[in-house]
C-alpha cells in the first residue's frame, strides 16, 4: 500500500471526541488542534464552512485523514 493511497482515504471515528484549537482554522486554512494529549493537524470536515475556530476554543474531532484530524465547531456538532 503506497503512501498516496492511505492519506487519500478518510475515517470516521466511531466516537466523539473534543479537543482545543492551538492555531486559527479557517475554510481556507488548516491549524492545529490539541487532542488526546497530542498536538494534530486539522481542518473542517465541511471545507464550506464559513466559521473560524479560534484558539482556546473547544472543538469536535469527527474523523481524521492520514495525519490530519476532521473537525466541525462546538456549535455546528
């Protein structure tokens, strides 16, 4: 299995969890999220999402795509 191939599939994960943006994420732009006791990657699930996710703020993880976490704001979950 080549590297292409696993970082082009996305999982859902079977739960729900909750981590903390540490850099803004935006439609446009990914950042960084603290979950898990790990710093991740991540961007919107929905790339038409017109919010921002500040640091500080909770955020819902739903899935990952290779290393970079799925995520939607508290307020849309």
């Amino acid at each position: 299995m080549s590297l292409t191939t696993l970082l082009g599939n996305s999982d859902l994960f079977p739960f729900k969890g909750t981590g903390k943006v540490e850099q803004t994420i935006t439609h446009s732009h990914s950042g960084r999220v603290y979950f898990q006791a790990t710093y991740w990657p991540a961007r919107f699930s929905d790339a038409a999402c017109q919010v921002k996710a500040v640091p500080g703020e909770s955020i819902k993880i739903v899935g990952r795509q290779g290393l970079t976490l799925l995520v939607t704001p508290t307020s849309q979950a």
